[in-house]
C-alpha cells in the first residue's frame, strides 16, 4: 500500500489548526483532540496516511469521532481506551478485522481523534473524511448520501458504560446517539459507519485530512515570515472574505446536546458602519451582511482571529474580538439534492434555500 | 421438570388483574398485557409455569419487561415480535440459548408481557419475579440485592431500533435505557439480567405469577357469589384496610419518563371527615392519614375501586371514585440494608424512613 506520510506527534499541530479551520466553529476545541493524538503517536509511533484508492474494495473501513457539544467537550478530556475498545467490540460484532480508520468529519477534535485509534492498532488512516467540513449531527455524512449505514454503532463514555445500536435509519442512530450521549454527561467516543473499501471510494471526501495539514502550515508559516495568514488562508481556499468585525453581541443556548446561537459583529475598517450576523448550531450555519445572506450552509462559513490568524469556535466567541470571517465552496456530493435535504438551511430551521457564496 | 401448571388464554384474565394489584397503582395497563399474551398463547399454545427450584443451577434464566410511563403505554400498543428479536439478540451475545423466561415486577403489563416470550420459544416460565410488586426504575428488583447485572441488555422499539447496553452498574443501565426509551417515544422492550438457575434460586421472589393468579380468582369468584371482594382480598394478602375514600384531588406530571405526584382522598363512612394522601412515581409510595405515615415503601399500597373491587392504577384515578386503600408487606429481601437502599422513601426523596405498616 502507498502511504502519503506518515504522521508524527509535532505534524498534529497543523493538523488540529487545519481542522479547526474545516470545523467552520464546531468541531470541537483543537487543544484537546490534538493532546489525546500526540500523546498516543508517542507511544505506539506514527500514523501511515494512505489515499482511500490505495483501500482494495474488499477493505473494512470504519470511521471513529467524538459526539457532544464543544461546550460540554471542553470540560471533559475524554481517554484514548475506550476508543479502542468500541472498536475492538465492532470488530467483535462484525467478524472481522479492521483493516483502516476514518474521520467521519474535519474539525479540531474529530480530525484528530481518529489518529488516536491509528496509532494504538497500527492502522492505516485514510486521507478524507465524511464531511469535509464539521456538522452538528451524525446522519450528516456524504457516507448517508452513498447509503452506508451509521449502524452497528459502538458508543462509549469514559465511566466504562457502552452501548450498541441497531437502528432503521442514520436519523434514528443520531436521535438515540445523541440521548445516550447527554445521559452520559455530555460527551461519548463512537465507531459507526462500517463501510467497504468500494463503497469508501465513493462515499469519501478526499484528501481532507492533507488540506487540513496545508492550512495549518501555511497560517503558521505566513505568520512566522511575518506575512499576512489571513490572505494566504483565502488564497488557499479560494475563499471570499465576508467581513472584518468585533464581537457585538452573542446569543448562546445550550439545546438538546447542541450549542445553538446567532453572533453579531459590527464592522471595523472598510466595513465600519455594517453588521454581519451568523447563525450557528455547533457550526456557523448561515452569514448574514446588513439583512442580505452571504453564505449559507453547507458552504463553509470560518471565523478567524484578525490578530493571531487562528480559526474561532462558536463556543470560544467572546465579546470585542476583532474577527475576519470568510466562506469557501463544500463538497461538490452536499449539493446534489439529497446533500441539501440532509444539511442544507432548511433542515436546521431556517426558511431560506441554498444559495452559492456572493462574491464580491 | 415438574409443572406447576400449563397456563392457557383463559387464565390470562386472574393473573392480569392479580399483577395490577400487586402492581400497586403501577406496572402499565392490565388491559394491554393480557390481550398480548393471550393472543401469543392462541397461536402458540399454553406456557408451562415452573418453580425456580426445578431449574438446574446452572440453567440460563431471564427477564423480559416492558420500560416506560404507564401513561404513554396505554396509547402505544406493542408488538410481541421485537421482544422475541430482543431475547434472539440476548442469546447470540451470550452464546447460547436462554432456558427460561422470568417476570422482572409484577404488575399489569410486566406480569403478562412474559408469557409472550415463553410462548413464541415454547420456553418455561419461572413462577416469580424480582419485586413481589411493581418499582419505577430497573435497577429496584431483588436482582441487584444479589449482585446480578442488569447487562448485556437488549432494549428494541416498535419501529426496528434495537440496544444493546453494557454497563458499569445497574443504576447506570437505568438512566441510559431511560433516555433511549423516552426518545423511542416512551415505550420499550427489553431482556437484561440474565442470570443462572442457581443465582435465581437466591435472588428471585417465589410464586409471584401464582399469588397473581390466586388474587384474579378471589376476586371474580367473590364477585360472582355478591360476596365482598375487598374483604376477601384483605384475607388473603393478610392486608390492612387505611381508609374508604373518594377521590378529592390529583396532582400528576410526567417528568424524566415517569408518572410522578401526589392524590388526596375524602373520607367516605366511618372515614367521614378524614383524608388519605398518597405520594406516587408510577407506584403508589406512601400513605398518609391526617397527617400520620400507614405505610410506606417497599410494602405494597393498593388502591381498589369500592364498586367493582378491580385494582386501580395511578393513571386511572379520577375525580369523585369511591376507593379503598390497602397496604400489605413486601418480601423480605426488601426489609435488609441494600433493600432499603434501593426502593425505601428516601430513594424517593421522600425525607421519612421506612416504616412497618400501622396496623389498626
């Protein structure tokens, strides 16, 4: 098999700021996810990056993430083990060996987190991910597109309870998931989406976790050449800058196991006089300049820090921070219509359609 | 194996109305369970009834119930199918086939909802239960006194979600199959604490479904002579009459997935000018007369309608019902340390102890 690179503990740096970048303010806290990889790199040494066409199709693949709200995340460091052990109890289930691991989204947790697997069993990880951004719930995968089913799933939390589920649909898996993982205390480690290594190759967004590497190389590089990370992030991404602004006011609420919310931002600079308002639920859902939408999900909308050029979570906004928000194409699988049907605006409540980012 | 007796359709009906007694306001809607079972034992005949000492030591025992609040059982009808998947599901895990099938309370539902499984298998049924009654939460069974865990569980709903749950106690298995069964919708099925013929000799309460059937019986055949039904069911579970009363008040919510609140009583005859006030979650807890305790958890309190003599559940009680209350003693594995623990008032928040059944 041809291995891309291998990944070691210090490359976790770019990685993690990468997927916070992806994690278009969800995605959890980028400082954890990383801590928990390095830590088990070091131990069992490094994680062999493969290209998902490297995979024979008869190959098992299966995804391992963090589920809960970034907010709850924070507070709660959750243990390599019992990763390990939901994937040996699917390895159980299913009669067979895992021969590679996957992200199932980009963000700075769930980036990160699958390279803790790799590392203990040895596995390859496979260059993409199920998303190629982060989404609040888990049936929010291009994998639910291809129609790979998010059961049977292992969940688990740091007390040493785990459950297994059955379900009749990736909805249903999210809705049972999500209620276990509040009960939990807010935070569970799961392995879900068994897939082959065929159907991998189609349901896959590729070369995630490499795009992920190149963001954060080049806002660290940028900065320590003294250039601007900002701009060289937007020419990386080909993205469009949607404002420079302050935190104005931020409406934040805990709901159902997801932080739910709008942030305001009045304009500094050229943007002086002008209001950006975003939606979120875990992930900025919807941007918003002076009434007319600029951006909308499953775009992906980032919030950067002006100052230091590093990505902003929703949970980590604070009031005064001087931010540049930007937005950049999804995947091309989101917008076919059962991409939109599965996270476009309508599904998270908002009355306005899919529009593709105004460009100035 | 000796048979204490085959049990048929027919006789569905006293053990039906028995468990509602000793289901103690709680235990679901005798109505419900019985037409399941009947229909189960139509199609595949009568189910042997056998005492737990007839099990070899080291025979697979378990449990089969339903979970969820008695007032979002009697609008959801269940299927007798996912039961027989979940028990299937439970023997694939164990690896190895389940040799009988046990009650875990005793109540309208959960004392009928097992002759479903025996009959599909063509299984025995064990004369007996983990309560002698019926209790709100799934770790309060004699079960958990023993030491006996509650996983591996198979929890299924009406639509095809299936659980499985392995955990690090029973109180844990409690509040995550819970959650799972208020998502479900508020009902669902499940096997859990598998145990060996030997461990059921200890832990199990001897003769629940035959005292169920001997209560059906009193009752109708008193009936059925213009006898008085009440006296004669006092006789027989050597039971203390607390008050004649109609119905005065009823506070009830539905909070967490239970039935929780509080019915007060007027005096009717010689009680005339009195009140009887009972505390209940699903069961009813404690009783209390102007003002002094007469029973408590875990001996039983029964509330039968004065007319028909028919046991009266928690979720039935309406204004203006002419009622009698009852109360009776518990197993005795109730009565120890952990006992209490488990099911006393304190569990319930209540801040009294305790206290044997104030005898006039």
């Amino acid at each position: 098999m041809k291995i891309i690179r291998h990944v070691g503990a210090d490359d976790l740096e770019d990685i993690a700021t990468g997927g916070a970048v992806l994690g278009t303010g969800g995605g959890g806290d980028p400082y954890i996810g990383k801590l928990m990889a390095q830590e088990a790199i070091r131990r069992h040494g490094p994680v062999a990056l493969v290209d998902v066409e490297e995979m024979p199709d008869d190959a098992l693949i299966v995804p391992a993430c963090m589920m809960g709200a970034p907010t709850v995340m924070t507070e709660k460091l959750p243990q390599g083990e019992e990763l390990l052990t939901a994937f040996r109890q699917l390895e159980r289930l299913l009669g067979r060996k895992i021969d590679a691991v996957l992200c199932c989204e980009a963000g700075g947790v769930n980036s990160t987190i699958p390279f803790v697997v790799a590392a203990a069993t040895g596995l390859p990880l496979v260059d993409g991910d199920g998303m190629g951004r982060a989404f609040p719930e888990l049936q929010m995968v291009t994998f639910t597109i291809h129609g790979v089913s998010a059961t049977p799933m292992v969940l688990c939390d740091d007390k040493g309870n785990s459950l297994v589920l059955d379900t009749v649909s990736n909805a249903w898996t999210e809705r049972l998931a999500r209620a276990a993982t509040i009960e939990m205390g807010g935070a569970a480690l799961l392995t879900f989406y068994p897939m082959s290594g065929a159907v991998a190759k189609k349901a896959v967004v590729r070369g995630t976790l490499s795009l992920c590497d190149r963001i954060g190389r080049t806002l660290r590089e940028t900065k320590a050449a003294h250039g601007d990370p900002v701009k060289a992030l937007v020419r990386l991404l080909d993205a469009q800058i949607l404002f420079h602004g302050r935190v104005q006011d931020i409406e934040r609420r805990t709901e159902g196991g997801f932080a739910r919310g709008r942030a305001v931002f009045g304009g500094v600079d050229e943007w002086k006089g002008r209001e950006l308002r975003i939606d979120f639920q875990n992930e900025f859902l919807i941007a918003e300049r002076d009434g007319e939408v600029l951006a909308t999900t499953p775009d992906l909308i980032s919030v950067i820090d002006a100052d230091s050029g590093m990505p902003v979570t929703t949970d980590s906004l604070r009031y005064g921070q001087r931010l540049i928000a930007i937005a950049y194409p999804c995947d091309p699988m989101w917008l076919t219509p059962a991409g939109i049907d599965l996270v476009g605006p309508r599904y998270f409540r908002d009355d306005r359609d899919y529009q593709p980012i105004r460009r100035d």
